[in-house]
C-alpha cells in the first residue's frame, strides 16, 4: 500500500510475464516499494536495467536496501547541474530532490 491506499492490483500487474525475461523495467507512480521488487523479478539476469525514479526519496531507501542485489552496477543521474534550468517552478522541483534517477545493470 502506498499512503493509505491498496495497490494490490497495480503491483500485481505484470504477474504473469516470466522472471528474467525483461530487458528494462522502469519504476514510477505510486506504490514504488512493492514494484521495485516486482521490477528486479521481471529484469533479464545479465544486461536487464531497473530504472527507479525519484530514487533519493528516503521512503525508497529500504526497498533499494532490500531487493537490489549489491552485485548490480549502479548508476545515479540527477538534473541538478543542468545550468540551462531558470524558472522557479524547476527550481522548486530540483530543491525537492525529485529529479534524481538511478539505473541498476544486471550482471
């Protein structure tokens, strides 16, 4: 569940496609906890790519912890040092650290 809410079957969406058999899987939306687990079940062994979004989150942190393999290379990409970025609203979200993303590579 995520804030109170149920989301059994958004979880549960992808049950049936076969572990291991997915070149990348991104996470985003809600319930992101229970579909980082389902995501590193579904990604291919060697080569697959988990995407987690607004990876800094520290609500995110115990998932990461828990179902990422420590053997997977990681890579964090973050807009902060975009110098093109100016309007107030950007700088809102970036201050937010919400425009962090990491990539985890099978091996």
């Amino acid at each position: 569940a995520s804030r109170g809410c149920c989301y059994d079957n958004y979880v549960n969406g992808a049950v049936d496609i076969p572990d291991g058999s997915q070149d990348l899987v991104s996470v985003d939306g809600r319930a992101r906890e229970l579909c980082l687990k389902e995501a590193v079940r579904l990604v291919r062994p060697a080569g697959g790519i988990v995407v987690l979004d607004n990876s800094v989150r520290e609500r995110y942190q115990n998932a990461i912890q828990e179902f990422i393999p420590d053997t997977w290379l990681r890579h964090d990409a973050a807009l902060l040092t975009n110098t093109t970025i100016t309007t107030e609203k950007q700088q809102y979200w970036i201050k937010r650290d919400d425009l962090f993303t990491t990539f985890w590579i099978t091996r």
